[in-house]
C-alpha cells in the first residue's frame, strides 16, 4: 500500500460514500448465511444510484471478498467501477491483500496510504493479521500514520481501518478488535486535524465520540451481526451504507441508509461463518 493522489484544496463539500463488507464470491451465485451477497449489493447500488448520487470518492473498508480469488476481486471491482467515481480499497480478515493489489488495473480503484481531496486528507490502514480474523497495527503502520499526520497539519483528516479500534460490546466481535488501541490513540492524540474514525468490520452501525472526534463504523452491503450480543448471532436489520459530507471547516455530517426490502433470505439460526 504505496503512494498518493493529490486534488487541489478548495472550500467546497466532500461528498464520500462508505461501502463495506460486500464478501462477493468468485461466482455470481455465491451466499453468506443463505444470502446472495452480489443480489444484496446490487439493492445496495441502486439505492445509492437513487439517493446518494453525485458524490466524489467512495471508501471500501474491508472483506471486499470472501474466498479471496482473483475472480472475485474482478467481480467487486466491475461493480466499484461502474459508479465512475475514485475508489479507495482496505483489506479485511477475509481479504487476500497480495491478490487484492496484483488484480488492480491502474483504473479508478486505488489501494494506498493516503489521498487529499479538497482540504481534506484521508488515511488508510492495514489491520489485518495474516491466516487470522484477529487486527493489529504494526509499527510500521503505526509510524506511516504518523508520518502522515505530520505532514498534513493544516488539512481535515479521517483515518480509515478494516477493524474496529474500540469495544463494539459483543463479546464474541470485540476479540477481533485492534489489539493495540493505546498506542493508536496515542498517535491520533499528537494530531488535532484529526475529525473522523472510519471502520467495517462489525457489520452494524456505530456513531459516537473519541473526545471531539467521530467514531462511525457501518452495515455490511449483506449480513448484519446482532449488537450486544456475547456469541455470534446475526441481526433482522437490511444492508446499509455510510454517507458522509466533509466540511471546509472540518465538520463531518453523516448518516446510514438501508435498503427497504432484502433480495433473499438469511439463515437466522446460524452460529458461524
């Protein structure tokens, strides 16, 4: 995850679209849970087509894939592709990052550190752990984050991570949580810019505060995990998506949109995937 794309500062309104956890397959046929993730994401995109259009960049947080084949991330990609707009990928646990960046074709679909549009500065992380569902933030990515901060003082910045950086409140979800949050904050405290913290992952939504910072994370394009319960249970909520309108003085305005009817049917009584 290299490089960088740089827009000009202006004073306009960024209008980002936060797509996540889609888990398509390689084949058109695939299901989670009983569910036909490439169905459900199809609802996902005429919604946003019908609602949320035009925006600037989208952001896909994690578990672009769930078999991690070469064949799946051409079928993501097609559908990222065809909303015309820049697309920032992050690996989730059940990503392959290697396939994710040899199948991308130098189009609009970007894998890397950071991007400025307008004032503007958006940081992505890698949080996953090979061979594990479990997140850890490396030194290494720790100190680009840092880097990164430093050297965007002046510009609005919202950090974006597959894994949830705080306790969701479900036992079984939050082992899978950044194992080393302390010293990510501690890094995001040295940097007053910051205005947002972005995440996947949990497949529900969140909105709260990391004292004047927003926390959000969003719905899966597919299933949604039950919140606050202790073991692996999926929640009656539809998909969803994230919006979010980026302000020249660094307000961030936002909010979570569902589709109305599920195209399909979930194995409720599931305890696993």
């Amino acid at each position: 995850m290299t490089g960088i794309t740089k827009h000009p500062k202006s004073g306009r309104v960024i209008k980002v679209l936060q797509i996540t956890d889609t888990h398509l397959f390689a084949g058109s046929s695939g299901c989670l849970l009983g569910l036909n993730t490439e169905q459900s994401l199809n609802a996902i995109t005429e919604e946003v087509r019908a609602h949320h259009l035009p925006a600037e960049l989208i952001l896909a947080t994690g578990d672009l894939v769930h078999d991690g084949t070469p064949a799946a991330y051409r079928r993501i990609f097609s559908h990222l592709e065809n909303f015309g707009l820049p697309v920032y990928c992050l690996p989730g646990n059940h990503d392959e990052a290697l396939t994710l960046q040899r199948t991308l074709n130098n189009g609009r679909i970007k894998y890397t550190e950071h991007a400025h549009h307008g004032n503007w500065h958006f940081i992505f992380l890698d949080s996953t752990i090979a061979n594990s569902e479990g997140a850890h933030l490396t030194s290494e990515m720790l100190e680009m984050l840092d880097s990164r901060l430093q050297s965007a003082p002046d510009s609005h910045t919202l950090v974006c991570l597959h894994h949830q950086p705080i306790p969701m409140g479900s036992r079984w979800l939050d082992t899978m949580a950044v194992d080393n949050p302390d010293k990510f904050f501690a890094i995001i405290d040295r940097h007053p810019q910051v205005r947002g913290i972005l995440w996947g992952h949990v497949h529900q939504q969140y909105d709260g505060m990391y004292k004047d910072i927003k926390l959000m994370s969003t719905p899966s394009t597919c299933i949604q995990f039950l919140p606050g319960s202790d073991d692996f249970a999926v929640d009656t909520a539809n998909p969803g998506y994230r919006w979010l309108e980026l302000y020249p003085d660094g307000r961030i305005e936002t909010g979570v949109e569902r589709i109305t009817v599920l195209p399909g049917c979930i194995d409720m009584a599931s305890n696993g995937y």
